[in-house]
C-alpha cells in the first residue's frame, strides 16, 4: 500500500522540474524583451518573478523583500548590462550568467556561498547603477547606493546568525551612501566600472573576508592586521593613481 510520502514524491519532483524549466526561461525572455527593445517589461517580468513574495499577510512583505532584495538586484543589474550593449554575443553571456545564478549561486545555502551571493549582488548592483546613472541625480545616485549596500550587508550577515545584523547592514550602508555622495562630484571611471563600485568592493570584500576568518576562528591578530593593511593599501593605490583629469559630473 502506498504511502502519504510516495504520494507526495511525484508532486515534488514535477514541481522542482517545473521549478527548473521556468528558471531557464526566465533569462530568455528577458533576452528577448530587451533585443525587441520592451526594456520595461523586461523589468517587469524580473519583479512579477517574484510574485511569491507577496503571497502571504502584507506584515510578512518587508522580511519577504529583504530576503529576495538580492536576487532582485542581480536580475534587474543583468538587464541593464543587457540594455547597455548592442551586441548579441555579449548579451547571450548575460544570459547564461543569470541561469547560473539562478540555478547554482541563488540555491546555495553555506556560509561561503551567501557571502559570495552578497558580495556578487553588491558588486553588479553598484556597477549596474554607475552605468545606468552616471549623469543623473546625485542624490537619487546616493540613495540607491545605499540600499544596495544594505541589502548586500544584511544577506551577508544572516547567514552567519549575526546579533547586530541590522546595525553593521546601516553602517555599510551610510559609509556606501556617504562615499557615493563624496565621489559623486568627480566620478571616475576604469573602463566600464566606476570607482565608488570598485572602492565598495574592495573595501567590502576585505571586511567580508574578515568577518568569516574571524568567525570562523581561522586567523590571529597578526594576519587580521596583514589583511587590513593590505586592502587599505589596495584603496591608496586607487585613489592616488586614478586619472582625475577625467570628471563626469
């Protein structure tokens, strides 16, 4: 006689298939959206993706947000690189970067592989937005920088449990919005990437690589100093050696 749970295998299974098959499609329509030029409904099809977040009591919708905050970065960042290339070759990488993400990166669940999703996501977003904005409002610019560091601070954190997630996920964010207000009056850019986004990532990164080592009780004092001194020396290098010849105001 048949089980509850060899009834509900099947189910499972066509429903991680299902799961499976719109993933692939997902990047594909959005592909083709973008080269018939309905770039907005390519947006649009990214958000209503995830139309689960809103599938529960409205008080769930702020924590729904935030979990998929990232996910939405990386998708809406992904198109923007689309929108910015004429060519197909280019866009078709996109393509399979976003179903790589949704298949193999977005599922992970191990402390390495969050950090990587939040670092990632704050990485596109921030290089995404410099593309996208890079003569537009500069307060819009320093809000939006904000929120994306935030929302990659606060996916970081919850995977390590932290206590104080919501406090160092403003910290970043201020220090995100204040260096994008800062820089914002002479933007610098190396080839297609600003020099807030490459400053945000460095900078995040080492303080990532930090964090986990430090949580994970894998490195003395001495190496802690070493990586830091390291990292702020990354950044000196940048500033000091940046062509500030070339402003974008």
């Amino acid at each position: 006689m048949a089980t509850l749970v060899d009834k509900i295998k099947p189910v499972n299974g066509f429903y991680r298939l299902f799961h499976f098959s719109l993933q692939l499609v997902l990047p594909l329509l959005v592909f083709i959206l973008v080269r018939l030029n309905f770039v907005q409904l390519a947006f649009s099809l990214i958000l209503l993706s995830k139309w689960r977040m809103f599938a529960v009591r409205p008080r769930f919708w702020p924590a729904n947000i935030q979990a998929n905050a990232v996910d939405i970065i990386v998708g809406v960042s992904l198109v923007l690189f689309m929108v910015n290339t004429s060519s197909i070759p280019l866009q078709l990488i996109w393509v399979l970067f976003y179903v790589l993400w949704l298949t193999v990166i977005k599922p992970a669940t191990d402390l390495v592989m969050i950090s990587f999703q939040a670092l990632l996501g704050q990485f596109l977003g921030l290089v995404a937005l410099y593309i996208s904005w890079s003569v537009g409002s500069i307060w819009g610019l320093t809000v939006l920088v904000g929120l994306i560091c935030f929302f990659a601070a606060r996916h970081f954190f919850n995977g390590f449990e932290e206590p104080y997630d919501k406090l160092l996920a403003y910290f970043w964010a201020y220090f995100g919005a204040a260096l994008a207000w800062l820089t914002g009056h002479w933007l610098i850019y190396y080839k297609v990437i600003s020099q807030p986004a490459l400053l945000l990532s460095i900078l995040g990164y080492g303080l990532a690589l930090l964090y986990y080592f430090d949580h994970s009780r894998k490195i003395s004092k001495f190496i802690r100093w070493q990586f830091l001194g390291i990292f702020v020396f990354m950044v000196i290098l940048i500033i000091f050696f940046s062509g500030w010849t070339n402003r974008v105001v």
